[in-house]
C-alpha cells in the first residue's frame, strides 16, 4: 500500500479536472429535477440561473461567459421534459473528453 508520502501531490488537482465537469452537470440536473412541472416555468429561469452563474464562477469561465452560462441553465431548468434526460451531465462529460489532454509528467 502506498503511504501519503508516495501519493501523488497533484492527486486533488487530477480528481477536480476529472469529476468538475461531470458534478457541475450533476448539480445542474438535480435542480432541474428539482424544478419539475408548473414550478419550474416560474422557479426553473430564477435557480438555474443562480446555480448556472454560480457553476460558471467555480468552473473559472472567463467572466463574459458567466451570463450566457447562466441564462442557459435557466432555459434548461425551465424547459418542460428535461427532467428525465441528464444533459448537462452528458455536456460535462463530453466537454471534458473532447477537451485538451493532459500533458504528461517529465520526471
């Protein structure tokens, strides 16, 4: 087994990279999940809008991409029929494997 001190130091870094994308989507389906039915065309555009702006900022998107975010996770908590389907999970997950690869460590 290897101890804390043969543990990779960027072990936390490699994790937010792997899962960030994938629980910022989780959190945004679990509010549209939460906005279900009549309450989310009136509570779908306010707290998806929050909870998107609030993604953007921790996902460190460049400031003029934080409104857009946020308008468009209020129109996906908003739309009927979204419930069901996890997109954002699925547009988290996508994003990071089509994304930029990882360079590898020179030791």
């Amino acid at each position: 087994m290897a101890g804390p001190e043969t543990q990779d130091p960027d072990i936390g870094k490699r994790a937010e990279r792997a899962l960030g994308p994938i629980a910022a989507g989780m959190i945004l389906d679990c509010v549209d999940l939460a906005t279900f039915g009549p309450v989310g065309l009136f509570l779908g555009p306010i707290v998806g809008g929050v909870v998107g702006w609030y993604l953007a900022g921790a996902a460190q998107l460049p400031e003029k991409w934080r409104l857009p975010a946020a308008i468009l996770s209020g129109v996906y908590c908003m739309t009927p029929g979204t419930e069901i389907i996890p997109v954002a999970t699925i547009i988290g997950a996508l994003s990071r494997f089509w994304g930029p690869s990882v360079p590898d460590k020179k030791n």
